[in-house]
C-alpha cells in the first residue's frame, strides 16, 4: 500500500527531528532505519484524511497521536510552503 509515514523524535540535548517519507510501507521503513522506524506511523492517504474527519472524542489513544503528528506535518509542510513564496 502507498502510503505516508511520519517519525517525530526527540532527544534531550538534540531537540526534536520531524521526518516524513512517501511509498510502500516497506520502503519507507528501510528510509527510516531501524532505529527510527520503531517509531514511525504509517497510513494511506486516505486513512490519514479520514482521521481527520473523525471527532476527536470517539479516537483512541494511538489514533489521536496519529492526527497531531499529521497535523504538525502539513502545518510545517504550509509554512515551509508560505516561507517560499
């Protein structure tokens, strides 16, 4: 499945890394790395539009902290957009 994959880390004395990377679910993962894949979060792009949708209510844990990686990506993906222009 195509999809995106998200990785937000963080480390004291590094600050915090935000990755992204699009494909298949494999490839991605081999991108990451071992280290860095253990925390990735991998949807279709529909699953992550559909997140979106959903209140925030009725999501459980791992699919609330799904949403908010999203959200910060495109939110950085816009700004970096607008700093361009």
């Amino acid at each position: 499945m195509f999809g995106l994959g998200l990785v937000n880390y963080y480390a004291t004395g590094e600050g915090n890394t935000f990755m992204a990377a699009t494909g298949q679910e494999t490839e991605v993962k081999e991108f990451f790395g071992d280290f860095f894949s253990i925390g990735m979060v991998f949807k279709s792009v529909e699953e992550w539009l559909r997140l979106e949708k959903i209140d925030r209510s009725e999501l459980s844990d791992e699919e609330l902290h799904s949403l908010e990686l999203f959200q910060s990506f495109k939110k950085s993906c816009s700004q970096a957009w607008e700093a361009r222009l």
